[in-house]
C-alpha cells in the first residue's frame, strides 16, 4: 500500500494536513530482517549521522544488555520486560515481604509519617497529580504558530514534552521531526489519552505509517522500535487494568539487570533509542540514558504519601526499600545519591547526544506539563534539602546499584566538575563567550534562578495553602 504523507504541511508557522485512513498492518519496512539493517550499516560507515563519545570500558552491563542495539536485541529485551509484567500478576495477593515475592507492599517510616501529619496539619499539603490535559497557553500557541495543531499536541504534557524535545534534538527535516514526535507519544494511552482524545489514535497511526519519513535515515527503524515498545505498553495496561482496586502501596521487586531491562521500556522512548544508535550513538549509553530517564521522571513521584507512585517506581523498586517494605528518609537519601551519579556523566560529558538532551529537558518538562506540579512539590519538600554544597561525583549503574539493586555508596568526583554554584562557574564562562548572552542568561534565570528563589521564598515566609 502506498502511505500518503500525513505531515508535509507542519511546521513552526503552519498546521498539519488531514489525517488519511491508515491500514493496521505493518509495512514490510518493520521488520527486523528488512533491508534497513543494511541501510543502517552503510549510514554508519558513511559518518553522516550524530556519533557519540565511546565508552567502552563504562555502562559495562547495559554493554552486555544492549548489545549492538539492533531490533532484535530490542525484541528480546521486550520479552524479558513482558514476562517480568506477568511475573507481577502472578505475585498479586502476596503481602508479606519475601524472597519470592515480585510486589512488595510499603508503608512510610514512622518518623515520615510522623512528618507527614506535623506537614498537613499546617495546610502543606500535596495537590493531587495533575492530568497533563490543560491546553498550553495561547501566547506559546501563537508563538510556534500551532494554534490549529491536532489537539492531542497542544495539551502542556504533550507540547512541552514529546514535541518540544523533538524540536531540541531535531530530525531528518520538518515534517519527520513532527511526525517523530507523536510516534513518542505511544506510552500516551497508559494515561487513557485516547479516550480523551478520540482523534489520538488516527494520529499515532499516521505518523507510524509516515510513507515520508519511513524513507528517512533511522525512520523506519524508529518506527519498528516503536511498534516494538508498544507491546510491552499494552502489556503493563492489562496488567494495571486487571490489578488497579489491589495498587496501592505496593511496588515492584527486582535485580539490577531486570531493573536496567524494564526501565528501558518504561523510559517508553524506543524509537528515539533505535534512530540514535542507527545514527551511530553507542547503544550502551543510549540505554543508560533511557534507564536514567525513570528516576529523572519518578522522583517527583515520591512524595510523602504512596498513592501517587506507581508500581514502578525507580526509587521503591530498589532493595534498599523493598528488603523492608519500609520507605524511610536514609534510604531514599542513598538512592537518590545514586542515581545522580549514575546519571552525572550523561548530563556533564555526554550532553549534546540525543538522549542526554532529552533527559535534561525532563526538568523543564516537569515545571510546565500541568501534571506534576513540581515546584510545590520544591516548596513543600525544601526542608528534606541535603544542605551544603558537597564535590560532583559519578558512577555507573552497575557501580552504585550492586547486583540486588541495593545502592552500595561507591562513586568517584567527576571529571571537571564545575563549582556548584547556583550559576556555576561553567555556565559563567560559556556566558562570557556566547554570542548571545542575554538570551542563555534570561533562559538560565527561567529555569534555574528564578525557581530556586520562588522555593526558597516559600521556605523563608511562610507556605501559603493553594486555593
């Protein structure tokens, strides 16, 4: 069948063609023994495409995960992921923590707990999660010229999410770039987007079977990739649909290699993982990426109450608190240390590549998608704050989790650290020597400056209760 380009009308200041009626099969270009493997070859060698730093001696098991990064190795990992969602099924009625038991039911800390109570009865109270659904606001609309854009794109969640990191990355051209951005949009329908929505799925559809950008370097095996990843989506919804009256509280028990090989399916980026390594990033630092993604997302999910995170959540999945079933403030300290410097190198040295910019735009994504309501959460949590400026360290995964995912401490100062200042000397020189000065500086202030006066103000005067 001949696909019908859906997206050669998009761009900045123009609005995106009808959606055209799309077959449900696959097009012969998704296979993993497809021509394409052969395209992916040559585009390699031909060193045309963004190439990352290697690592060789780093990321030493997701090395051994990842493998050469093909949609075969992302197939089998999908499988691992798949069984692992029925091996939760399986635990569900177990309660008591085991060695034998895959789902863990947690309760807080008596001194969280009893923090929790001191915080509510002074009107601190965390607002629920929000839904991501409110429509970003006109002056931005206007701005990218996106007013007549498909609504399942406009909302805050989607906009400043899926599209905007698309922008920052960028793509083959325009068109694709639009098109790649809703293919990303596929974990959308764990939110139930699609019965909000009822165009989403003629919209994901079209941009699956993009006949433009099928024919684009990596689009094909993006597009695979996604298709891949879906399936482990739809799995984890039937699961969570089967399950949702028996959640609460409970969390997710697991190695650190079930951990690195189910994250990378949480993360629910896989064709941004296929057309990077295609375009010649190192599979082992794409998949640490991605693995990294989950705690970059989940930890504004772990407030003071459970109801909010999920059963996987980065941060409770870890044996430091699923060997309990207790989660209490020393534990999350050591994990959230560990993760940051399992995560240091991505965002220090490797922060041009793809995937590491699509994780640093997770922290403004969490300001603005209407759903995680992040600076309260700053406002609320800025008495947990670790005080006092301490060195810059990094590890690997493998180095700050050992193999049951407890965190083991270990880390090493990072290579040219900068000084920890709120604008550190680094930012201060590339400042100094940047063409447009003004603009980085009033960007750096939005999202770095300001912020951190609002949740220090909110600290010093007094929490004012939200209406």
């Amino acid at each position: 069948m001949d696909y019908q380009p859906t997206w050669s009308g998009c761009a900045l200041d123009k609005v995106c063609s009808p959606i055209h009626p799309l077959n449900k099969s696959l097009p012969d270009k998704f296979r993993p023994d497809s021509p394409t493997q052969s395209w992916s070859q040559d585009y390699r060698e031909s060193k045309t495409g963004y190439v990352s730093s290697s690592f060789p001696n780093e990321y030493k098991e997701a090395r051994k995960l990842a493998g050469d990064g093909s949609l075969k190795t992302l197939i089998q990992l999908r499988d691992v992921s798949s069984t692992y969602i029925k091996t939760l099924s399986n635990s569900m009625g177990a309660s008591e923590p085991s060695s034998n038991n895959s789902l863990i039911k947690l309760r807080l800390s008596d001194d969280l707990k009893r923090w929790k109570g001191e915080q509510h009865q002074l009107g601190r109270i965390l607002p629920a999660k929000g839904t991501g659904l409110k429509r970003a606001s006109d002056e931005v609309l206007e701005v990218l010229g996106a007013s007549k854009w498909p609504e399942p794109l406009i909302t805050r969640c989607a906009l400043w999410g899926s599209v905007f990191f698309n922008m920052c990355i960028g793509a083959y051209d325009a068109p694709s770039m639009f098109s790649n951005a809703v293919t990303d949009m596929a974990f959308f329908r764990e939110h139930g987007y699609h019965h909000v929505f009822p165009e989403f799925d003629s919209l994901f559809n079209s941009a699956m079977y993009d006949h433009h950008a099928l024919q684009t370097p990596g689009g094909a095996e993006r597009r695979a990739a996604v298709a891949i990843g879906v399936e482990y989506i739809n799995d984890k919804i039937m699961f969570e649909e089967e399950n949702q009256a028996n959640l609460e509280a409970l969390s997710a028990k697991m190695n650190r290699q079930t951990m690195q090989t189910v994250s990378l399916f949480e993360s629910s980026l896989l064709g941004l993982v296929s057309e990077s390594v295609f375009r010649g990033s190192d599979p082992a630092a794409v998949m640490n990426d991605m693995v990294l993604s989950c705690p970059a997302t989940d930890v504004v999910d772990v407030g003071s109450d459970l109801v909010n995170s999920e059963v996987m959540n980065s941060f409770l999945n870890t044996a430091d608190i699923s060997d309990t079933g207790i989660v209490t403030e020393e534990a999350l300290r050591r994990v959230y240390n560990a993760y940051a410097h399992a995560g240091a190198r991505t965002l220090a040295e490797r922060w041009w590549e793809p995937t590491a910019r699509m994780l640093a735009l997770l922290y403004q994504w969490h300001i603005v998608n209407h759903r995680h309501n992040f600076l309260r959460r700053a406002v609320l949590g800025y008495c947990k704050l670790q005080h006092g400026l301490s060195d810059q360290r990094e590890a690997d995964m493998d180095e700050a989790f050992d193999e049951n995912l407890h965190s083991t401490g270990f880390s090493r100062p990072l290579k040219d650290a900068c000084n920890g200042a709120d604008t550190c000397d680094t930012v201060s020189h590339f400042l100094e020597h940047s063409k447009n000065p003004s603009l980085i500086r009033h960007l750096w202030q939005c999202l770095v400056s300001d912020p951190l006066e609002y949740v220090r103000k909110g600290r010093l005067t007094g929490f004012v209760k939200p209406n």
